[in-house]
C-alpha cells in the first residue's frame, strides 16, 4: 500500500472517529431520550389523606423528562394554584431550572430544579399555611413533580426553589435540600389505589 493511500485512511479513520466522539458528547449533553409509556397521574388536595382523585395524565412516550416537568408544573399552576380558598388569582408559575444526573454515570440519580414563582407570595400566605395545608401542599408538589409511585420515579430528587431562592423554614414541614420519592410514595400510592375502586 503506498503512502497517499495509508495517508488518506488514517485521516478518514480520525475523521470518523472524532466525528463518532462528537456524537456521543452531542448526546450525552442533550439528552433526547424520552420518558416512555408511564402512567402519570395529578392529584388533588384531601384534608384527611393529604392527596386524593389521582387522574391519569397522558404525555406522548417521546416526551423528554424536562418537558414532562414543564407540563406538570403548568397544571399545577392551572388547577391546584390558581387561586386561593379566597378566589385570589395567585399568578404562581413554575419553572423547571435543570435536571442534573448524579452518581453512577450507567444508572444515575436525576435531581430537578424547580423555582416556584410567586410574585405575590400567595404561597406563604395560604398553602403553606398550618400543617395540614403545607402537609398537603408538600405532598402535591412532590407527588406531581416525582410520580413516587412508578417503580422508577420520574426524578430520584427534587429541589424546590421560592422565587429563586431556598425555601424559608416552616415549622411544620421541611422543604429544603433534596426531596426524595420515598416521603410521599405511600400517600401517592393510596390516592391512586382509591381512585381505581
């Protein structure tokens, strides 16, 4: 084989394969694999059980975690915070700030970023209100956003931002640092157990 010839397929050879590392470092930033056939459910509040009427809510399988977020924390904003007991317009909105893998890079912990966005600070005012209210506040937000009930959550861990920063601590729950499924996958599981009968 002469030279050129040697030349040329070596310099293919590395164009290919840098093209190959390009690809894969392409994919590994923006994770396009969507979240597959999950059975997602919403929720509404219960004075007694804290989470009740669990309601199927379909996405298409393409649909990629972050967007799943998004449209979750839409109907949240559009049903369980649109107003107060009041019929306040509270103008809470949700913002889905990342998704960050930790741990094992084949099997990792998916953490969330979510920063509730309420200019009037209807939040503090009324649905962490009490302990019953911000127990089931609490129990909402988590169960909407993690989906505890699937063998795998939709996220390991969620980080709930107010208005951009940690949350204040209240006396009756603890929502700061990472929120994990298990704090509130026997509620879910019950409030979707009880709407199947």
């Amino acid at each position: 084989m002469g030279r050129p010839v040697f030349s040329l397929l070596i310099t293919a050879t590395l164009v290919m394969c840098m093209g190959l590392f390009s690809s894969c470092e392409k994919a590994a930033r923006e994770p396009s694999q969507g979240i597959g056939e999950l059975e997602l459910y919403t929720f509404s509040p219960d004075r007694q059980h804290f989470l009740s009427n669990a309601q199927p809510f379909t996405l298409p399988p393409s649909t990629s975690r972050r967007d799943a977020l998004d449209r979750l924390g839409r109907h949240l904003a559009e049903t369980y915070f649109q107003s107060t007991y009041t019929e306040e317009i509270t103008n809470i909105q949700f913002d889905v700030m990342g998704i960050d893998d930790i741990g094992n890079p084949s099997l990792p912990l998916r953490i969330a970023t979510v920063n509730m966005v309420d200019p009037g600070g209807y939040a503090m005012k009324y649905f962490f209100q009490g302990s019953g209210g911000g127990q089931t506040t609490f129990s909402i937000l988590a169960a909407t956003f993690m989906q505890p009930h699937l063998d795998t959550p939709l996220i390991d861990g969620l980080v709930l931002l107010y208005n951009g920063e940690m949350l204040p601590e209240l006396d009756h729950i603890n929502l700061r640092g990472i929120l994990t499924p298990r704090l509130v996958r026997h509620v879910t599981k019950r409030a979707i157990n009880d709407s199947k009968r």
